[in-house]
C-alpha cells in the first residue's frame, strides 16, 4: 500500500501570513473573546497559538474574527477545534477546521 503523505491530504495549501491578530470564543463557555495569533491558515483551516486557563477540549465551536490593517471590520469565521497542544504557562498552539471553505479574494487579503 502507498503511503500518503500529510501533504498530499491537504485539500488546500496552507501559507504563513505575516502576523494576524485576531480573537476566539468558545461557544460553549460564552466567556468572551480572548486573543490569539495566527500561525498558518488555508482555505479550511487556521493553526493559532492562544491563552486559556481552563482545559481545553477538542470538538469545540470556535469563533475566530481575524483583523487586518486593511480592513475596517474583522473577517468572521467558525469552525471546530480540531486539536490543541499545551505549550507551557497556559499557552496553547492549536488547529481549527473552518465550518466553510474561505472565499479565494479573503485568502488574497490574509496573504
């Protein structure tokens, strides 16, 4: 059997954009937006790195809203919490799979 590389299942090319700020919730908690960096991001999917002081489950329903210095309003996403990594003194990296496929012109705009 062929082996597939992670590579080769990704539907669509993940790229490194220059610094993101933007900002989470978690659907469940209803705790407020907390903020988070953008560490990679592609049409379905966004690796961030983000602060929590409560366990952190995956499966979540995430909000993202992501500013750019170009834009007057924040670009608006949801997906789920696809997996997390404890980092060290409440700091996380983690993946969240979009519940929509990014339009091609917002990802010119994050690029």
């Amino acid at each position: 059997m062929e082996e597939i590389s992670i590579k080769d299942k990704r539907k669509f090319t993940r790229f490194l954009p220059p610094l993101l700020k933007a900002q989470l919730l978690f659907e469940e908690e209803k705790k407020g937006w907390e903020k988070c960096i953008i560490i990679n991001i592609s049409r379905n999917w966004v690796g961030i790195r983000f602060s929590s002081d409560k366990q952190i489950k995956t499966g979540a329903l995430i909000h993202l809203e992501i500013f750019l210095q170009t834009e007057s309003s924040p670009i608006h996403v949801t997906g789920i919490l696809k997996w997390a990594e404890f980092i060290k003194d409440g700091n996380f990296f983690g993946g969240i799979e979009f519940n929509e496929v990014l339009d091609e012109a917002i990802c010119e705009l994050l690029n």
